[in-house]
C-alpha cells in the first residue's frame, strides 16, 4: 500500500466525471476544490474516518483531478484512496489525455 506523507485538507463531494470536473485553475475549479478541503475539515473534526485516522485531500498533478485518503495518522500510511492508484495510472496514459 503507499505510504507516502500525506496532509489533512477539506470536504467529501462526489468526483465529477473528467469530462465535467472544472480545471483547478479555473475560478470554478478553485471553488470546488475550496469546498473539498472544507468538506474534509469537517469530517476529520468529526472523526468520520475513525479512530487514529484522517481524511486528505490532494489534486494530481498529472491529471489535476482530486484525491481523497483515509490515512492511519501514526504510521501515514494510506488504508484507502479514491481514485485508486490503477485508476489514475490509467487517466495518465489515455490517448489523448484527460484535459479541460
């Protein structure tokens, strides 16, 4: 599983499809990705995730769309992701690439 360091952020909203996900640097993409991070705040200030474990919310840089984690907050490393990392490799390899 990976482990890399990962940090808490914002909110949990559904992932939009690629074709519908606005471009994070779009205003309404920094928009949407505020509302994530807020998102996850809350959860985290609510322990949604469990006991000893956070939400995190990042963007890849490859495809900028949102990753959302749940990772173990003693060891850092990631019990769950969205998308999972097969998922994203396969965004990064299509012909032609996912762009907004």
């Amino acid at each position: 599983m990976n482990t890399e360091a990962v940090s808490p952020v914002a909110s949990i909203t559904p992932t939009p499809k690629p074709s519908q996900a606005p471009a994070t640097g779009s205003h309404e993409g920094r928009q949407a990705t505020l509302a994530v991070a807020k998102a996850v705040q809350k959860l985290n200030a609510a322990t949604f995730a469990g006991e000893g474990r956070e939400i995190t919310f990042s963007i890849n840089p490859e495809t900028r769309r949102p990753i959302i984690k749940v990772v173990n907050i003693d060891t850092r490393e990631v019990v769950a992701q969205w998308p999972t990392d097969y998922a994203l490799e396969r965004a990064e390899n299509l012909d032609p690439p996912l762009t907004d």
